[in-house]
C-alpha cells in the first residue's frame, strides 16, 4: 500500500477522496461489463465465483466509503468537543461493523468470539494478531462497539489511503507509525498517545505486518544473524511472527499499572492479499476469535523480563492459531 506524508493533510486528502469517487464511479458505470464477465470466470473457475463476490464488495466499499465522508463531514461541522468524539466513535463502529457484516455475508464467513468482554473495563492494553487486512475492522466490532468502549489505534502510515480512515484516525486520539521513520521519534509519539489514557483502552500490532510464511522466514533469518536471545523461542512459532519489542515495550513502560488484552483470532489468513484472495479458499471460511486479559501484576518488571512476558503469550497465541486452524 501507497505510503501517504502525514504533514501533507489537504493534498492527501484531495486525492484519495478524488481516486475513491473515481473507482467507484467507474465500477459502476462498468456493472452491465462486469457482472456477466465475473460470472462467466467463476463458472469456468469453480472458485466460489470469488471475483464477482471480490468485485461486489469493492463496489460497496468504495461507495459507502463515500456516504461515511459525508456523515463525517456533519458531524465535524456541527458538533464539538466531547459530543463530536462521541460522535465519531460511534461512526467509527458503525463504519466498521457494516463493511465486515457485508464482508461476512458475501464471502460466508463464520464467526465466532469468545472473551471480548475481557478487553473492559478500560484503561487496557490490546495486543492483536495481524494476519489480513480485516484485522483492524475486529476490535472496533467486537470490542468497541458492543461494550462503548474507546479505543486509541496504533497503526502503519500507509492506512492513511483509505480517507475515513485518515480523516477519523486523525481527528480522534489514534497514532500512525512512519515503520520507516526515526524509530526513538515514533516511539515518543506512542508515550504521548497515552499520557492522558484515562479509562480508554490502546491497541497495538506486535508483529508490525502481516503473517506470511515468507515474512516469518525473514524474520527468522534477521533474529539470528543478530543473535538475539529470543531466536530460540521465535522459530516455535509457526503461525504467527515474532513480536517486535519497541512499540509494546513502550507501552508497558509508559502505563506500568494497565492490563494487557491479547486479541488472537483465525481464520481470514486467505484476507492477507488480492492474489490471496482470488483464490476463493477465504469462501466459508471459519473466523475463530479470542481474547484473554493479563492482570497488570503479572506482567514482569523491566525490558528483558517483558519481551520474554510478550514472546510467552504470543506462543499461546500461535497455539490457538494452530488449534483452531487442526479442528476447521
């Protein structure tokens, strides 16, 4: 994904707006095209017909994509203070609840979650796997939305392409992470993300990208040419990637009495690409969700001590992943 300049607001904004109206306007245009083409490849494919149901979808994201703009555009225009960050939260959850529910039923896709109670009450930490492009949609349905519960968002830079994304996350208390930038900047930022925490909940991302074998063996690779003492403990994990300290350790450094909430889950690893995606293996899919909280006295004291904290509970998180995927 197009890596976007945060200082760059009115530009950005211009023309991710501009290319959203555009591809949708386009799509739709292109329907009486479109639709007999797909069907016609999903029956000389017999994959589910994944690339009409792919393309229904991108023709609803992009529209509704559009209609929350709008609602935004209200909210931001007429309202203040506390009532417009309620009000934003609210469409945040919204926002997410509906794209996933679209998702769901186009695609078929079980779900089931178990524990999303734990992640209140607030203030927490939430560590969430990332293993599709959905996964930011999880904690906003199940977690947010449900329990009206606040949740600051750490998340990459290059999500500021999708405009609700850019325009909420930066209106509301949420951080963007330049992965390239100055990492002792980056990690201030996060302090300052959560110096006025309150009884908000802070999610995180660990592993920093997307599950892959391919990047799971990169990671391996980069571990022990560097002789880190977690090398052993990473390659036990073959589910999920070794959990990067900076960001996590901050966190824990900078809230020492916060619980943590790990948000593990399965079943949309087939969600992680396009070319992933157009396999129709994602079709029927069953989407396994847990959540489990670490009470803030059990979590270890200094850096050493809470990587291998961190390390332990992502090996129980690659052991639900592994579970889970063995009984689908």
């Amino acid at each position: 994904m197009l890596k976007l300049p945060k200082d760059r607001v009115i530009p950005r904004r211009m023309m991710t707006i501009s290319i959203y109206a555009l591809s949708w306007l386009l799509l739709t245009l292109l329907t009486p095209l479109w639709i007999p083409l797909a069907i016609m490849i999903g029956a000389a494919r017999r994959r589910s017909f994944i690339l009409l149901r792919l393309l229904f979808f991108g023709w609803f994201y992009l529209g509704f994509e559009l209609i929350a703009l709008v609602l935004i555009a209200g909210v931001l225009a007429f309202n203040r203070g506390a009532a417009r960050d309620e009000a934003l939260y609210a469409l945040q959850a919204w926002w997410a609840s509906i794209n996933l529910r679209v998702a769901a039923r186009l695609l078929r896709l079980d779900i089931t979650v178990e524990g999303a109670e734990q992640a209140t009450p607030g203030p927490s930490i939430l560590l969430i796997r990332h293993a599709s492009i959905l996964d930011t949609l999880l904690p906003c349905v199940f977690v947010q939305r449900p329990y009206r519960f606040r949740v600051r968002y750490v998340l990459k830079q290059e999500l500021l392409f999708d405009p609700c994304i850019d325009v909420v996350g930066n209106a509301l208390p949420n951080y963007f992470v330049d992965r390239t930038g100055n990492t002792p900047r980056e990690l201030a930022r996060l302090r300052d993300l959560v110096s006025d925490l309150g009884t908000d909940g802070v999610l995180i991302f660990p592993e920093g990208t997307r599950f892959s074998p391919g990047k799971r063996k990169i990671a391996l690779q980069k571990l022990d040419a560097s002789g880190s003492p977690m090398s052993e403990a990473a390659h036990a994990l073959t589910r999920v990637l070794p959990p990067k300290p900076g960001g996590v350790l901050t966190l824990l450094d900078a809230l020492p009495n916060v619980d943590c909430v790990i948000f593990a889950h399965t079943g949309l690893e087939t969600f992680a690409k396009i070319k992933d995606l157009l396999s129709g293996d994602v079709v029927g899919s069953k989407v396994r969700i847990r959540l489990w909280r670490v009470p803030s006295h059990e979590i270890p004291e200094g850096n050493n001590r809470r990587f291998r904290w961190l390390y332990e509970q992502w090996a129980k998180v690659d052991a639900f992943v592994r579970d889970a995927s063995t009984r689908s």
